[in-house]
C-alpha cells in the first residue's frame, strides 16, 4: 500500500505520519508481524476498540503488539489505512487520525509517534458492513404515495410494535436499566434495526435523575454530555439542571423510538445454552412477563446505588436518618440541626441547601477528597477536549471522547500529574482555607493524577467546587469533623436532625 504524498504541500508531521501508516499497513496487509512491531517503540501501547480483539483491549510494547496480531491479524485482515486531515507535533510527538477497513468492518484509530515510531495507537470500529444504520441516503422514504389499499400509518406500525414485541414477538436484545446508559445503546440498536426493548423501574426517562435533591445540576459540562445523534442546542446550559436533564433524557427516548418499558422490575435472568436464549422475568406495572431475547445488557449503572455503612447506635437514633439519594430539599428542616456524613459531591450540595434553608448542618468527613474548582478544571483538565474553543478548533464531542479514549490508563495519570500540579498552584489560597476549616485534602492518593483516575481506580467521587460562597460558609456553619472515631460515637438520645 502506497499513499501519495505531494511534498510541496503537505506538512512535514501530515508526511511522516502517512509514510508511518503506508508503512503498518503494508506490513499488516502481508501478515508479517515483526515488521509491523519494529514500527513501534520500547515504549508503546495500542487500545483497540472492538476491531481487531473484538473487546476492548489494551497491549503494551512490542511483545504485546506482536501477541495481539498473532491471534487476530489472520481473521481481521486489516486494509485501507488512510490519514484523515493534517497532522500536527507538539513537542516531538507527531499526531493524527487516520481510517481503515478490516474484513467485516470499517475503522478510525488515533495515533502518536514519538522519535518516529509509535507510541500510542488507537483502533476503533465505526460500523460493521452489510449492517451500516440507515441514515442520509439510506433514511427511509417515510412515506408510501399513491393509493393504497389498508394502508397503515406510522402511528399504526408503532403501536403494533408496541402491543406486540416482548409478548408475540421477541425482543433480540433486552437492556435493564433506563438511565442514559440503556438510553443510548437502545438508541444505537433502532438505528441498527435491532428489536430491543429497555426494562426500566423508574416510571419514565430521566427519573433516576428527577428523583434526586432538588438543587442538583449535573456537574460535568455540557460539551462532554451529548448523546449521540441528538446534539443539545447551542444554547443549552453549561450545566444542565437534573430535572431539564431528565426532560431530555424523556424526549430522546421519544423521538429515537426506543421501546421502553417504565414502571418494570427486571426480577431473574438465566441463560439457556439449548436454545441460546435468557429467559428474563419481568414485572410490569404489577404484571409479570417473561421476555426471551438473545442478548441481555446490564445498564443499571455504576453511581446509582446508594452505599449505606452501618454504624453502630444508628438504630437507637430518633431524628430522621437516611441516604443522600433519598434528600429532596431543607425545606422540611428550617431550625432544625442536621448532621451529613460523607463529603464528596452530594454531601456539599446537600449541606449548601440545608444551610440555605437555615438549617446548623454539621459535616463528618471520614477520609481525605479531591476537591476541584469548576472553572480552573473545565479550564485546565476538560478544556482541551470538552469546551467552546475546542468546539472552534474542531474536536467535536465525538472526536473528544476518541482522543480521551486513545490514551492508555498506565498514561493517563502520569499525563494528569502536572496538570493537578497546576490547579493546586493555581487554588493554592483556595485549599489553604479548606485546610485551615478542617478538610482534608488530597489530590488522588500516591499519584497525584487527580480526578478521573482517583474515581476509575477506588471509585471514589471527587469534589467540583464548593458550592455557595465556599470557605467563609464552610467555615462558619458546616463543621467539617475529620475522622472514624467520631463516625462510631453513639448519638444521644434524644437528640433530633
Ligand atoms: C447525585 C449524582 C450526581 C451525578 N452527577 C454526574 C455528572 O454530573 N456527570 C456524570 O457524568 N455523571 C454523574 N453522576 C453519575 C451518574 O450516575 C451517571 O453518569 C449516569 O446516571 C449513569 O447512567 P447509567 O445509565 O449508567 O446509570 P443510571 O442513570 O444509574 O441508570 C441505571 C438505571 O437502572 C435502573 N435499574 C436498576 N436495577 C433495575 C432492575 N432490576 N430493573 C429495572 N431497572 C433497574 C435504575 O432504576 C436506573 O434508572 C452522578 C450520580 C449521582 C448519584
């Protein structure tokens, strides 16, 4: 494979990393491994996405190159490799995108040369041939001219769906959980023309989100929150309150379709190698089904469940007591004195609302937190990749989520270090007052990386901003008390939230 290059007009990085590409592909189309190994570094990584492993993999090094290709290479038979748009180098390292095709796919990968061999690459599937999803050219005509004799509408064709599937007609994939998560895969497989049907307890989309506190708003911004095919408007908020995000949640799920099944409890699933099918029982608005499909995806998310630790005296307590995902608002507690126990997100939203509702809110923090300053992480962490400047330089959110996800996990904290380096620099007054209040502070245990590693590693939620006017308010109304032993101390009875 040979890809042209017209050297009076292409950039030197957009040269050297066609020539790399001509170079793998060649190599990859003739099957010899050791020649596409030798194009990589020592140091080098490689995260394929579904197209080569079928999985989501990581390989590190040569030998982990040269292991992945030897059990894939034969059946995958990559071709095609394509730059996509101009490289660009930054401190020695050369970038950019490119396409390509395997047997039964089409791909996009992402890669980095350092020293002129690969240090990172990525590989991804974009759809699968023969199974493209109709979109564009291939959209439906929607409509059947002329006259014709039993004609059946849209709304008839729905409701037939409806009435029909996961009773006369069986899905081929059943999803349990509505949240996003089951939302937008559900919305993936219409387009792909797969029949699905999504389980859901809540009674309509968007409720897990409607359920919680009232003053929540979802504290990622709006750039890193599309879902797919249906982009926010442009003048959506930065952060989208939960109930504005619940509506959306409800209205995607309308517009794409999506068989949906509120007020349904998923009860007990079991596989049948005979026939290659879960029996799956259901309870629907009281009513029990069991639906047959060929696939069952497990959407129940990973934030959602409430962690509720028993501490020892809490039943001879006679205040209310209860998790934060059961707070609504302080409306209820005017005067009154409440503890919050926890201190990472939902416990400052909850203590800033109790605290504007006139409540003397105390919080027990057990263990340090990374706490974040919302701007200075959009600014420093987020904006390259998820903001408006990155939206005029052209990284879509798509594009975002690719290059966030063609870095390696053994990269990825090491890469955050300075930038959290940066933000303790930047806030240092900010967390010198924390300090001074009695929080303790960390900025993701012995790396230093921060937030995203901090969560995927312990799942432990970070701080975004300290909500309200910040130290002043922590300082005087909410007595952060660190330590276990004070969690173990035995309330009075008596004594009321
Ligand atoms: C207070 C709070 C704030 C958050 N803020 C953010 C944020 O700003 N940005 C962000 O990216 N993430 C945030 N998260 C994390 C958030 O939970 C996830 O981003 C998002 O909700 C994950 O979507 P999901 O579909 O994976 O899971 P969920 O939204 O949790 O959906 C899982 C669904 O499964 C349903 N379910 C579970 N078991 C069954 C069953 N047996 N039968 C039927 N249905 C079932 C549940 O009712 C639920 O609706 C926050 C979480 C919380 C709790």
């Amino acid at each position: 494979m040979t890809l042209a290059i017209d050297e009076r007009t292409t950039s030197a990085p957009t040269q050297t990393l066609t020539r790399w590409l001509t170079d793998l592909g060649r190599a990859l189309e003739t099957g010899d491994i050791e020649a596409a190994t030798s194009l990589f570094g020592v140091d080098s990584y490689w995260r394929d996405l579904v197209t080569f492993s079928w999985n989501i993999t990581t390989v590190e090094g040569q030998s982990g190159i040269a292991d992945l290709l030897r059990t894939t290479l034969q059946q995958t038979l990559p071709h095609g490799f394509a730059i996509e748009g101009d490289a660009s180098e930054t401190g020695g390292i050369v970038e950019g995108w490119f396409t390509f095709e395997t047997a039964t796919a089409r791909g996009r990968g992402y890669v980095r040369l350092k020293d002129g061999l690969g240090w990172t690459l990525l590989t991804t599937i974009t759809e699968l041939k023969g199974l493209e999803e109709k979109r564009g050219p291939q959209r439906d005509k929607g409509v059947q001219h002329g006259a014709v004799e039993h004609r059946e509408t849209w709304l008839e064709r729905k409701a037939a769906e409806e009435r029909e599937l996961g009773y006369t007609r069986q899905p081929y994939v059943v999803i349990i959980g509505g949240g996003q998560g089951g939302i937008v895969l559900g919305a993936r497989l219409k387009r792909l023309g797969v029949p699905t049907i999504i389980v859901e307890k809540n009674a309509r989309p968007g409720d897990s989100w409607r359920n919680r506190y009232k003053t929540l708003c979802l504290h990622d911004p709006v750039w890193y929150d599309h879902l797919p095919y249906l982009p926010f408007p442009d003048h959506w908020p930065v952060f989208s309150p939960k109930d504005k995000i619940g509506d959306w949640l409800e209205s995607y799920a309308r517009i794409m379709e999506l068989n949906y099944w509120g007020s349904t409890v998923a009860k007990h699933a079991a596989y049948d190698a005979t026939t290659a099918e879960w029996s799956i029982d259901v309870e629907r608005d009281g009513r029990p089904v069991t639906l047959r499909p060929k696939h069952l995806v497990f959407a129940t998310g990973v934030s959602g469940l409430p962690v509720e630790p028993t501490i020892p005296g809490a039943e001879r307590f006679q205040g209310e007591q209860y998790h934060s995902s059961r707070y609504i608002s302080g409306e209820l507690y005017r005067g009154k004195k409440a503890v919050v126990i926890g201190s990472n997100n939902s416990a400052h939203d909850i203590c800033a609302d109790l605290w504007e509702h006139g409540v003397d809110v105390t919080m027990v923090q057990r263990s340090s937190t990374h706490v974040a300053r919302s701007d200075t992480l959009m600014e420093l962490a987020l904006g390259a990749l998820y903001s408006e400047s990155a939206l005029a330089a052209g990284i879509t959110t798509d594009k975002a989520d690719l290059l966030f996800a063609s870095i390696p996990y053994r990269l990825l904290g090491p890469l955050q270090i300075p930038v959290y380096a940066e933000m303790a620099r930047r806030d240092g007054e900010f967390y010198a007052r924390l300090e001074k209040a009695g929080f303790l502070l960390d900025f993701g245990s012995t790396y230093k990386s921060g937030l995203p590693a901090r969560f995927w590693r312990r799942r432990l939620g970070p701080v975004l901003e300290i909500p309200a006017a910040g130290l002043g308010l922590l300082h005087r109304r909410w007595c952060v008390r660190a330590g276990r032993q004070r969690l173990n101390q035995t309330p009075q009875r008596g004594q009321r939230a």
